[in-house]
C-alpha cells in the first residue's frame, strides 16, 4: 500500500514523541512520520541487553524500513530519530532531566504489553494502564498539543454487532486481561488536558500489506505458532494425523475478524494528525473484514495440514481437539463473538487507507511469508518443549 503523500507538512514542524517505537505499531509510525513530515521524531525505549536504547531503536526501524521496501527513510532514521532512554513504566517515563526536550508537538502512545493471560495481569497493567498514565503525565509536562492512544477495535469486550466509535460502555464485560487493561488506558485519556486527543482503534494488526512482512508474533502468529506447537505436541505419538484428520474447533465460521495491515493503520495514523482530525475516537479498521472460516482454511493450508471443523459445543471435542482449543482459549472469544465495526469518522480522512481485501489467498501469503522469516525457527523450540499427547 503507497498512500499519496497529501499536502506539504509546514516547515520547522515541530519535534514528535513515540512510544513503542520497537513494536510493530509504534516502528511504523515513526517510519510515517519520517516519511511524510519534517519533524525530528523522538523514540521512547529502554535500554535493551546488550545494547543502548539508541542502538536498539535504530537497529530495528533500520531492518522494518527494509522489510517494508521504505529504505527511502533509513537517512531519516539517523537523521531525524532522537532516542530517549526510559521505561515507560517509572514515574516521568524514567528519563534523565537533561535529556528531555524542550517540547513536544504531538505524542504518539503505542506502547503496551499484548499479553492477555490472567496470570500476567499484573505486568499488563503496569504497561498498559500505569504506564499510560506516566506518559499522559510526560505530554502534559513538555507541552504536546495533540495526544494520540493506541488502543484496539476489540476494546469493547464482549460486545457484538455493529460497534461505533464510541467511549466504552460501563457495562460492557472484557474477555481477557488485555481488553480490560485497555478500557482503563482508554478511560485514562479523556479528560487529559491537551488541545487533542485521539483514540486510535486498529482492528487485528498483521504485516505489511506488500511485502507481507510481520515483526510481531502476536495476533494472527500467535494462532500459527499455537497450531504449529499443537502439531508437534501430538507427532510423537500419532505422527502426521494433522495432514489427514480435521481436528474440531469451538466457533462460527462466519464470525468476522478485521484484520488490518499494519501500513494501513500506521498511514492512516499519520494522516488523521497531519490533517489535525479533532479530538475523538477512530477505528482503525479493514472495511472489508474476513470470515474466520476462510482464514483458517487458508492459515492451516499455509501449514500444510487439513482445515478444521467447526463445532459449537465443547461436548462434541475429542480429548486431541480439546487439547487445542484449551491452548487457542485467548482466541475462542474472537472465534465467536461476530463484530462490526462502524468506521464512519476515520474513513471520513482515510477510507482509501481503510479498505484492503484479504481473501484466503492472501492470508496464505502472510502465513508463508511469517514462516519464511523465522516463526519456523521459534516453533522448532515450542516443538522441544511441547508437552507429550
């Protein structure tokens, strides 16, 4: 996806703030905003292991602007990236006094954990909702005028049919740590005191819409490297059954999953800023989502074993199917639970951006070019360790 360019950014526009910056929203922001604005782009990022934040950041918009065929802005990387050494989780983002700027013009919240498991809670919510706070906290102290949260589409936990661009209701019942940690940063936000702020809600982010590329195993990966650990798990002692026997998963075939290349949402993103869209929440979605029966067909053919069958009672599992849909229970609200997503105030700035299809064929490609780029070889350990079936 190439988006036109649109206006000019002003000259001497001023500097931006980034957080998440090594994930896969957060990178392809800030290869938007080097892209499409003059601004000097500040990177929040911790120090990583063996390397400083700087060295961190750089190293990996340099290999994503590769992988998404935008070597066009590695200069800008070393030209325009400024890094700020913090965590977002420590009171002030945890970063020096004298290395803060002296303003911000508008700041870009992607940061979060996308764990989702209750016994992670605790990590969750120091990401996603204590750390949302300390960079609320930072915006206002250098003066941002605009404020943009990364949420999520599915944000509204367990509600169903055609969902608008609306504050969460108070009733409304999250499926999973993740969602819940999210309502609270969404909550978070509304009243903060800047000029604008913007809730962006991306539908299943996957990679990049031409080269397929995915620096990510979350979302759509996590159910390839589940399926591919379920395999393993069952080799030993039943050894191809998988090429030859559907296993039974609980859910409807016809829900629909929005998946959204990860372009597509970082352009948009970018477009709804330099556009100075008012204060509001968008989503971030594929007008054109894709029946959950066509993706697996399509993800499990890219793994070359046989597409599954669909139940709606888990009394109709065998003790092998049970065994997989127990390990795919993140995904099993999603598998039924069919939801639409109204996007009329987002596609009022970027219906263009907002419309990908995505037929099996294509989803294949993604699968493929996920296993080509190395899921293969973080599913050679889930095979190691997979328990015996």
């Amino acid at each position: 996806m190439t988006p036109s360019p649109g206006a000019p950014s002003a000259p001497s526009a001023p500097p931006a703030l980034v957080t998440g910056a090594t994930g896969l929203v957060g990178g392809a922001i800030v290869l938007e905003l080097l892209r499409r604005t003059d601004a000097d782009v500040f990177c929040l990022a911790r120090d990583g292991r063996h390397e400083s934040a700087t060295e961190r950041v750089r190293r990996i918009l340099t290999r994503t602007a590769a992988d998404y065929g935008m070597r066009d802005v590695t200069g800008a990387i070393a030209a325009r990236c400024r890094v700020l050494p913090g965590d977002i989780t420590a009171p002030g983002c945890g970063i020096p006094e004298d290395l803060l700027p002296p303003e911000v013009g508008e700041v870009w919240h992607a940061a979060a954990s996308l764990k989702f498991r209750d016994r992670d809670r605790a990590g969750i919510e120091l990401h996603n909702v204590t750390g949302t706070r300390n960079v609320t906290g930072l915006a206002v102290r250098l003066g941002a005028r605009a404020f943009d949260l990364v949420s999520t589409a599915y944000v509204v936990g367990d509600r169903t049919g055609l969902l608008t661009e609306e504050p969460v209701p108070a009733d409304c019942r999250p499926n999973n740590a993740y969602e819940s940690s999210k309502m609270a940063a969404e909550a978070l936000v509304h009243d903060l005191p800047v000029d604008t702020v913007r809730i962006l809600r991306p539908g299943i982010v996957i990679g990049h819409s031409e080269t397929l590329a995915a620096p990510t195993t979350f979302g759509l990966y996590t159910f390839v490297d589940e399926l591919i650990a379920f395999r393993a798990a069952i080799e030993p002692r039943l050894g191809n059954y998988l090429d030859h026997y559907s296993v039974a998963m609980l859910g409807d075939p016809a829900t629909r999953g929005n998946l959204i290349p990860v372009d597509a949402v970082a352009a948009a993103a970018v477009r709804l800023g330099r556009a100075g869209a008012p204060g509001g929440i968008y989503h971030l979605t594929n007008s054109e989502p894709t029946r959950l029966g066509e993706a697996l067909t399509a993800l499990t053919a890219a793994l070359g074993i046989r597409a599954p069958r669909w139940v709606s009672d888990r009394a109709e599992l065998t003790t092998i199917d049970d065994v997989l849909n127990r390990e795919l229970d993140f995904q099993g609200a999603y598998m039924r639970q069919d939801k639409v997503f109204d996007a009329t105030r987002a596609r009022q700035y970027c219906a263009d951006l907002l419309t990908v299809p995505l037929g099996p064929g294509r989803i294949g490609e993604f699968v493929t070019r996920y296993l080509k780029d190395g899921a293969a070889e973080q599913v050679r350990a889930l095979r190691k360790a997979a328990p015996r079936v």
